[in-house]
C-alpha cells in the first residue's frame, strides 16, 4: 500500500486549519518580530498549552517565558485555572 504524501499534507494542513479557526484556540507570537509562538486551547475552565516554539538564536533569552506570562495573562482574564 503507497500512501499519497500530498493528500496526506493537505489533510494535515485542513486540520490545523479548522483548529486554528476554532473559538478555543489560542495562538500568541512576540512582536514585532516574530521570535516565537505559542499554541494553546481552552477547554472549560481550564488552558492546555500544546506547543510553544522559540526560534534557536532567540533561544535562552527570554522568550519562551514571554509566551507563557501572556498565556497566564490570558487565563486569569478567562477566569481559567492556573
């Protein structure tokens, strides 16, 4: 069995399309440039972070601690647990 790696790809990217247009979906970058990005959703009263990424020269420089004080930021305004 041979799999078609295109479908495969646009599967995936339909996917993440109709996650990322999804109301509980969250996605926070750092500006203006972007270093970093984070991806999360809300589930009830609660945030369930699913990747958080830091371009490697921008790494161990804050970052990726930025994303996550956002992300808390959003959760307290969300009365969501932390």
């Amino acid at each position: 069995m041979t799999m078609n790696r295109e479908y495969s790809f646009v599967g995936v990217a339909d996917i993440f399309d109709n996650f990322m247009n999804s109301k509980s979906s969250i996605f926070i970058t750092t500006k203006p440039k972007e270093k970093g990005f984070l991806i999360a959703r809300l589930l009830n009263d609660e945030i369930e972070l699913l990747s958080i990424f830091v371009k490697k020269i921008y790494r161990k420089q804050g970052y990726g601690k930025l994303l996550l004080i956002e992300l808390k930021k959003l959760a307290k305004k969300k009365d969501c647990q932390t």
